[in-house]
C-alpha cells in the first residue's frame, strides 16, 4: 500500500535532477503522476522510468511562465486522471551575475520561472484541488532566498517571493482544506551542482564546490531523494497539520535562528 | 544633526511613510532627491523638505523602466554631487482572491515593488563603487513575513525585497555599503490607507498584540530608517527591522 495510492500529482520541472527524484518517488508510493518539463527529451525520460516500473504517468510538455501552457499542464492531469490532488512547483533556473552585470532579460526569465511559474501552476490547479475536497502544494524556496547570495539577486529575489506566495496561499487556501508549504534546498547533488569540468556549460569548479561543501554542518551535499522524502511527507497524510512551513532541507547550512 | 553634509534619494517620497522619511532625513541635515509617479504628492512633500532649509530635487520617473532609474541617479549626482543614501519606499498594491488575480495583477506588483527596486540598485551601483560607502534601506512589510490573504503578489514581492536585500548586503559588503530592510506592520497613512477595515481584522485575528494596541504613524517607520542610515548602524547590514508594535511576536 503506496503512501499516495488514488492521488494525482502533477510535478513542474520533473525532466531532470529534484523533479524527477520526486516524481519516481511519488509513483513508487502509487500516485498518478503528470510529468511537465520545458524540454520534451528529458520529460519523456522520466515518464519511461515511471512506466518501466509499472507506474502511472502521463506527460505535458510546457512553459509554467505561459498562462495558456499553465492551464493546459493540470488539464492534462484532469483529462487522464480526472482530478489533481497535489501539485509540486519545482521548476527554477539560476542566470547569476554580480548585480551591475546583470541584464533585463536575466532578471526576466528567473523572476517568470521561479515566482510567476508558481503563481500561475497554483492558481490554474487551485479550483480543482479544491474540488477533491483539498490536497497540497508544495513551492520551493531556496537557501539563496533566506541568506542571499552574491551573484544571485534574481535568484534569491525570486525563491524569497516563494515563501511570501507561500504563506499567503497556506492563509487563503486553508478554508478549501488545501495545504500550502514550502521547502528551502541547500546544496543539492543536480548538474547545476556537479564538478565542473572543462567544456562544462554547468555546474560549480571544483574549489568552490568543495569549500561550498565544508560549509555545511553534515559536511556533504544532499540528494534528491532527500528532497523526494520531504515532499512526499508533506503530501501524504503525515503531514495533514502542516500549512504555511518553511522546511530547510540542507544539511544544516541555514540553522533557524531563535529571535 | 545625524546626516549634517550627506544627500539621499528617496523613492516612493510621494506616500505618507516615504514623505515622513523626507522629512526627518532633511531634518537631521540631508539634501533630498524626492521621486513618485504621483506628481503632485511628490512635489509637495519636496515643498516641505525646502521649508526646512534643505535642497530638494523632484522627479517622478516610474523606475520599472532602467532608463528611468538612471535619470533619477544622474538628477541627484548633478544636484548633490554623490549620493550618500538611498531608501525605496514604493508601495504598489492590487488585491483580488488568488483564483481571481489576473497576470496583469501580478506583473504590476511584482515589477513596482522588486523589479524597480533592482532597477534603482543597478542605476546607482558604479556609484557606490566610486565611493565606497553608502547606507541603504528597501521598505517592505510584514505581509512578506507572515502572508496575508488576496496579497499573494503583495507578499511575493515583498518576501522578495527580503531576499534581494540580503544578497545586496553581502555583494556590497566590499564597498562598505550597508544595506537592510525596513517591514512595516499596520501604520495609519490618513492621506492612502494601508489597509482597508477587513484586512485590519484580519491582521488583528492573526496576531497577539503585546507593545502597543494602536497602529504605527509614519514617523515610527521613519525614526527606525534614520537609525538606518545614519553612522549609530555602522555595523548593522542584511537586516529586515520589523516595526509593527509587536503585531507578529
């Protein structure tokens, strides 16, 4: 008996990385799960690992920053599993540049991504998340959001406006039984997080992801499948009093201060 | 006087909280760039800096637009010569359930409260390099802190000026700028009130009150900026102050 049997997620940003360790995770534990991604190749790898271990899966190309693509993303979700119960807004990009460096477009396409892609995920899938009686969702901070960091002024702008969206919503939403939290990530093992090694266009060099890595009080970086627990705790029904948290997911790099 | 030879910008100076700031900035010794899109409260609040016996520059660029921010930077460098201080203050708001909030809705808030505020940042940022010094101050509130129902884009925007000031605070930490932030809770703003008579309520159920049982008055917000900015914060950066008597202890 799966943790989630009967539910129906529809999961942003799952053609790679934390959104496709969620995605496994959610159809190990008997979810129907619609797998979206910007990028049809990696999209369609995800749904082939769900299938191949017998899941329920089905896939939705499209732009969370496209109202129309939005919409169309939870209808895929309504037309092949007649409903969404949760709804998990992963999809993020980093475009770092030191502020006086940094250009429009920059600024553009990771506020859209990381903030307004909530923003429209959510408010497509609300209505009928509602309809099921209630359900979750589940937007992502960051560490950058909650410390800052150099080089990320999109970025941290965009993953701290999660945590404001995400309180705001827990607030609105709480009367349609629909619980709203959001989980910050420290430094997670992805490819914007490998070694980066000569021709790489991503990933972090060498000396800096280690001294990145002695910064954390657990002293190595998460996974994942760490990430997929949590959320999976959030939306199962472990976690059916809790609305409105910010849930640090980070070795400790970002302890909550007591004040 | 705390600020006796130095120049500020204030963006926002047309509102009740920012004009408030003008003035007990301009009282303590500044020169004050005034900027809002509301011309008339702008030049009016610039009257009042100029009866102290203060210089006084007005502009009423909307700096959403980088070219617009630029021309603030260049009025009070050719008025003033540097610039020592910069507080943003604007305060643009458009409520609606979130099954109701248009994209339109969304975009106002989000680009009048952050992408402005970067803007300005950016405008200024050779600047601050040039001078190696410089006190900053974003004004937000606390539906950034704590959410608040039909503001989902209020509370992103303003959660967001929370983020973008502590990732300024360490990028100009080697310019020895120091830059925080200011949340206001519920303050009575006569001219443009901050809440309606719901929203109070609302605030009001969510809270425990303990200091103070009244609402903040824009000198309240102001008295904490001049702390802000003045040399008494030397070594306060990356801060979010709450001034809301106690609303969300």
């Amino acid at each position: 008996m799966g943790r989630l049997n009967g539910k129906v997620a529809v999961i942003t940003g799952s053609g790679r990385g934390i959104g496709q360790g969620i995605a496994v995770k959610f159809a190990q534990e008997g979810a129907a799960v619609v797998v979206c991604d910007l990028d049809a190749g990696p999209a369609q790898e995800t749904v082939d690992m769900i299938k191949n271990a017998g899941g329920k899966v089905a896939l939705c190309t499209g732009d969370v920053t496209k109202r129309e693509d939005a919409e169309k993303i939870i209808k895929t979700a309504l037309d092949e599993f007649g409903g969404i119960d949760t709804l998990v807004n992963n999809a993020g990009i980093t475009m770092d540049a030191i502020l006086h460096k940094m250009s429009e477009k920059q600024w553009d396409i990771v506020v859209d991504v990381s903030l307004k892609g909530s923003f429209l995920m959510s408010r497509a899938a609300a209505p009928h998340i509602k309809e099921r009686g209630g359900g979750t969702i589940i937007n992502f901070a960051s560490v950058a959001g909650l410390m800052g960091n150099p080089g990320q002024t999109n970025y941290s702008s965009a993953k701290a406006g999660n945590v404001g969206l995400t309180l705001s919503m827990a607030r609105e939403l709480a009367g349609d039984n629909i619980r709203v939290n959001v989980i910050a990530p420290g430094f997670i093992n992805t490819r914007m997080t490998q070694e980066k090694k000569e021709g790489d266009t991503l990933g972090i060099p060498k000396e800096l992801r280690d001294a990145a890595i002695a910064a954390i009080p657990l002293k190595r970086p998460g996974e994942p499948e760490d990430l997929a627990n949590m959320v999976l705790f959030l939306c199962s029904d472990e976690g059916n009093y809790l609305t409105g948290q910010v849930i640090n997911m980070d070795g400790g790099l970002y302890m909550k201060r007591f004040m | 006087m705390k600020l006796k030879g130095k120049s500020a910008i204030i963006h926002g100076a047309g509102s009740s909280v920012g004009k408030a700031i003008a003035l007990t900035l301009a009282r303590e010794g500044a020169d004050v760039l005034l900027n809002d899109t509301d011309a008339d409260a702008v030049k009016a609040a610039g009257s009042e800096v100029e009866a102290l016996g203060r210089k006084a520059v007005v502009t009423t660029e909307d700096p959403v637009a980088r070219e617009n921010a630029d021309k603030i930077i260049k009025a009070a460098l050719d008025a003033f010569g540097k610039v020592d201080i910069m507080v943003n203050c604007p305060d643009v708001s458009d409520d609606s359930k979130l099954v109701k909030m248009e994209d339109e809705q969304w975009d106002k808030v989000i680009d009048g409260n952050v992408k402005a505020v970067f803007h300005m940042y950016q405008a200024i940022a050779a600047t601050v390099k040039a001078q190696a010094s410089g006190k900053f101050v974003n004004l937000t509130s606390v539906a950034g802190i704590a959410g608040s129902a039909k503001q989902t884009n209020y509370s992103a925007a303003k959660a967001a000026i929370i983020g973008f000031t502590k990732t300024m605070a360490k990028e100009w930490n080697r310019f020895s700028a120091n830059v925080n932030a200011v949340a206001m809770g519920v303050i009575d703003t006569s001219s443009k009130p901050a809440l309606g008579k719901r929203q109070r309520g609302q605030y009001a159920a969510q809270s425990v009150r303990t200091a103070t049982t009244s609402e903040g008055t824009p000198q309240d917000v102001a008295n904490v900026v001049l702390f802000l900015v003045s040399d008494d914060s030397n070594y306060v950066t990356g801060q979010t102050i709450v001034v809301d008597g106690g609303l969300y202890v």
